[in-house]
C-alpha cells in the first residue's frame, strides 16, 4: 500500500486501475501536484485514510475532501471508484490544524484550554459531517461563529491577548514565535472611526485659556482626558509653539497625522496612546518650564515634541529582550540593534510619507532632511540599553554646556526625551500610580508569556519576584534620580517640578516596601508560631497515647 508522486513514478502509467493482485489504484491531484493511491482492495477505510492524509502532508485532525471528475465531493474509502490518469480525482485539505506540531514540542496544547478543546472537537464534527453529509450544515457554521466571537471576546482582554497565537499560526507557518502577533492589539475600525469624528468635531471648539495653562505644567492628569480629547490637545501644542504658523502646517493635515498616530498605537496596557500623551506632554511642559523657546531654535523644538509624539508607535508590549529571544520579525529585521525604537520610528516616518498627514510637507528639502535625522536620533535614542552612554556623555558635556553647539544641542535633545519617557514618578502620585499598574501588567504579561515559550525570563517582569515598591525604589533611585538631577544641573528650576515628586515618590515607595517586609515577616511568624503549635499538639498527643498504654 503506498502513494506515489508523478515525478517519482519510472514508467508510465498503467491501463488498468485493479491489477490480477487485487490492487486498486486511484489517480489524484493535491494542490495540482498529480498523485497516486494504491491499496489493496480489501485494505481497512481508517488505513486509506491515512493514506491520503500522508499524501496531502496533512496532520491527524484535519479535514480531507475528496473530489470526484464532476466536481461532487465523494467519501474516502476502499470501495472508491478506480480511475484512469486522465480523469484524476481531487484532494483538498480544508481545515488546518493548528494544534500540530509546532505548539505540541512547546507544550503549549494544555494551556490551550477550554477554547482549543472546544475548537477541535468543532473541527472533528465537521470533519464528520462532511464526511458523511458532504457538506456543513447551517447549525455547525452558527457554532463556528460563536467560537470564533468568544476567541475575539479572549483577545480583547488585554493580559490575555496572546491567546490570539490561534489566528496567526493559520496566517503564516513561519513565525519564529507563535507569540509575535499584533492584530489583536489592534485598535478596530470602529473604534477609530468614532474617535476621529469626536475629535474632528471638537477641534473646531475652543480650549480654554486654564486648559492651556494647565497643558504647560508636569502636575497635568492624563487620566481626566479620552483619547479625541488628547488629540485636540497635543494640537494645541503645536498651535501654541507656533509650529502650525512656523512650519505652515494646515490644521487638516495635523488632524490626519495625529489621527494615524492614534490609531497605530495599540491597544495594550502601557506603551499606548495615553502613554504617546504623556510623553508628550511632559516634554511640552519641559520645552515651557526651562524657557526652551528662548534657547533653541523653533525647528529643533518641533523634532523633540513629534518625536515624543511618535517614540513608541506600534509597541506591542513585548520589550527588546524579548523581541531577541525570541527572534521576531522585528529582531530579525533590524538585526537585534534596538528593534522596538527602528520600528517606531519607522512607522512615523511611513505615516509622514503620505501627503495628508505629512506635517513637513511645506518644508524645504533640506529642512526636512534636518528634522529626520533628529527624530530618528531622538527616537533611538529612547532604548533603555544605551542610558548610561547617553547620560555619561551629558555629563561630560554638562560643565562647558553650550547651546550653540550642534553636538551638546543634539546630546540634550536625547536627554530630553529620556527623561520626558519615564517620567510617570514626576507627577502627582494619583496620576503617577495606575501608570505603574500599567506597566507592571505588561510586565507580567511578557513574563508569563516567556515562561509558556521557555525563554530566558525577564527578571524584573517575572510576576513572582517583583512587586510595586521593589519595581519602583531601585528603578527611582538608580535610573531617574540620577538622569533627573543630571538635567537640574542645567536647569535648576526643575528641582521642585520633577526631583521634589520623585523624591516623594521614592519615600512612599521605600514605605509600602517596608510594610510588605513587616506584614511577610509577621505573616512568617504566625506561621512558625502555628507550626510549633501543632508539634507541641503532636507530642501532647504521642504523651498521651502512650500514657494511655497498658503497661508492658
Ligand atoms: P519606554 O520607551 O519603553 O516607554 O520606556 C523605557 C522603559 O523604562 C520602559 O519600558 C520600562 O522598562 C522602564 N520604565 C519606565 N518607567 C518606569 C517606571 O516607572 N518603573 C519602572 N520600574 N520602569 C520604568
Ligand atoms: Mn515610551
């Protein structure tokens, strides 16, 4: 019993179908490719089957079908018709199954859950069915349906997004990691298209003159404001540094590039949309707090404000390391040199390259040429990897710092972005907390996700080891507070707006710390006490059984 390929076959075809050894032999196409089948006419249906399965490279759950010449489906088993090579029958796999080999080796199959069972048993049905029916009833397709929109029910919850591994798998077999998936983290058409007519529709009204003010100052809550809102705001940033005049960029034009940068920010829970706004708008109130407008020229203010703007589009909430580990497209693509910050970067400059929402259209070339570089130095220069260059570098310029200097000018622009991209902890704590919430839960996400795959897990995402005073003392005590006191030193009115809140931040943090530590140690405690109990019980217990002997 065995299938052969056209090509492999040495002579030519044979007249008859059934030879004088009771051999059937069935003529076949898979995907166009000519095949032959031959079995003994007598051979169990399961073990052709199999036979066919093998042929069309097929895994044990998917679902074959069987033409005949006309067209009709027919079923699989030894009594087919035998044909001649002409008048081929046709083979088609119709359901792939997505449980096969690659998630199996990862030992993925029992995190699957409920919706994997549930799909594979829908899958046999139909198998079934088609088998026997020939075709899918109506009731199996109203199933499929409801499985399908509990899966976009599963996505949409953010920590679980990555149960969307099921529709990226049937999209391409070659992706490195059954993870790497953006479509769920997709914003839907909807969604944008009801955020862009509320923000359209309130462009036209006026902000008033205390917002405005308000926008200016590091003390902003983000958390008040939905997302059409933040787009009139972060326009009227550009309105009020004058860029719109400045760079004669048309409000339609603006509208249209904040409104693609909304929508190609995902939604996850840290590195989105609000995430762009507050980047943004702490770097706005820096440009306003240090009298930037007075020190550097309009066009380098317009790079650093539309670079925060644009320094995390399309984060899919899974850091560098784990773009590396697990050798995603983006990994692959930029040759694991800051992947995540070429991306973005990337993605704003193909968002710019449509003239709608090309915001430096009316520039000269050589202008424009001046503001992508910046922007792309700007963007890179946000990878946390390279902190300490860029800081030691500041430093050493910080002494003889001046601002006609293209290099320290460039070197400050980078700081600013820095410290404008992980400046949660400068603002007031009832703004600043759920921030940490945020990236806490994309943290663990990434961790859990490292540990199903098998990946080097990232420490201080690891679910079981940090919390949110450990996540918060080190990280303000050796990664803010010297970039921020860094930049004091250039401006010293920063100290009560940016280093005064941290500080608090970090006197709250070492707090809540030191109350986990009393409350485990407590916890530790009653538990020793509880356990000594018991043993003093025990042994209360073993004196009185043999108290309780007779006498030997
Ligand atoms: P990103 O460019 O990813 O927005 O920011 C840089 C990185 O700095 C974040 O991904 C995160 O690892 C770290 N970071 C930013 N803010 C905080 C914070 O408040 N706490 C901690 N622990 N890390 C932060
Ligand atoms: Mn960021």
């Amino acid at each position: 019993m065995r299938w052969d390929s056209e090509e492999r076959r040495s002579g030519g075809h044979r007249e008859h179908s059934i030879d004088d050894m009771g051999t059937k032999i069935i003529y076949f196409t898979v995907n166009g490719r000519p095949e032959q089948a031959e079995f003994p006419v007598d051979c169990p249906a399961q073990s052709l089957k199999d036979l066919f399965r093998s042929a069309a490279e097929a895994g044990p759950h998917d679902i074959l079908k069987l033409y005949n010449p006309k067209g009709n489906i027919i079923n699989i088993s030894p009594a087919l018709e035998p044909n001649a090579p002409n008048s081929c029958y046709k083979l088609e796999v119709v359901a792939a199954d997505c449980n096969s080999e690659p998630l199996g080796i990862l030992g993925l199959k029992v995190k699957r859950g409920i919706l994997g069972d549930f799909e594979r048993k829908l899958q046999s049905l139909e198998k079934k069915i088609l088998i026997e029916a020939g075709e899918t009833p109506a009731i199996v397709y109203e199933m499929k349906k409801q499985v399908d929109s509990f899966r976009e029910k599963l996505e949409s919850v953010e920590h679980l997004s990555w149960l969307g591994l099921f529709k990226d798998l049937s999209e391409g077999a070659h992706k490195p990691s059954p993870f790497y998936h953006k479509r769920a983290l997709h914003k839907t058409r909807e969604e944008c298209e009801h955020v862009r007519e509320t923000f359209l529709e309130m462009s036209s009204l006026q902000v008033s003159e205390e917002v405005r003010q308000y926008l200016k100052t590091p003390t902003f809550d983000n958390w008040q404001w939905e997302d059409a809102e933040i787009m009139v705001l972060l326009q009227v940033m550009y309105t009020d540094l004058d860029f719109t005049a400045s760079f004669n960029i048309e409000a339609e034009v603006l509208q249209h590039f904040l409104f693609e940068v909304y929508r190609h920010y995902n939604n996850i829970p840290f590195h989105n949309f609000k995430h762009c706004f507050c980047v943004t708008q702490m770097m706005y109130g820096l440009i306003w707090l240090t009298d930037l407008r007075n020190k550097m020229e309009s066009v380098d203010l317009l790079i650093m404000l539309t670079s925060a703007v644009c320094h995390d589009l399309d984060h899919a909430g899974y850091n560098n390391a784990y773009q590396i580990n697990a050798r995603t497209e983006l990994a692959l693509r930029y040759n694991d040199i800051s992947p995540l910050e070429n991306h973005h970067c990337a993605v704003a400059f193909e968002i710019l390259e449509k003239t709608e929402s090309n915001i430096f259209r009316n520039l000269a070339v050589d202008q424009y040429k001046r503001i992508r570089e910046g922007i792309i130095k700007c963007i890179l220069a946000t990878d946390m990897t390279r902190h300490n260059e860029i800081l030691n570098k500041f430093k050493s310029i910080l002494p003889a710092f001046d601002f006609n200097n293209k290099e320290h000018r460039d070197v400050l622009m980078m700081i600013l972005i820095k410290v404008s991209d992980i400046s949660n902890e400068a603002r007031p704590m009832e703004v600043a907390e759920p921030w940490l919430d945020c990236l806490l839960q994309e943290f663990y996400n990434q961790s859990d996700v490292e540990k199903l795959e098998g990946l080097p897990v990232t420490p201080f995402m690891d679910r079981d080891k940090v919390t949110k005073p450990s996540s918060q003392t080190g990280f303000i005590r050796f990664v803010l507070l010297p970039l921020f006191i860094e930049l004091a030193n250039l401006f010293p009115c920063l100290e009560q707006h940016i280093i005064h809140p941290v500080r608090k931040a970090l006197d709250y943090y070492t707090e809540m710390e030191k109350a986990l530590e009393r409350e485990s140690q407590n916890w530790a405690q009653s538990e020793n006490a509880a356990k000594a109990k018991e043993t003093a019980a025990d042994g209360h217990a073993d004196d009185a059984a043999s108290a309780s002997k007779p006498d030997q």
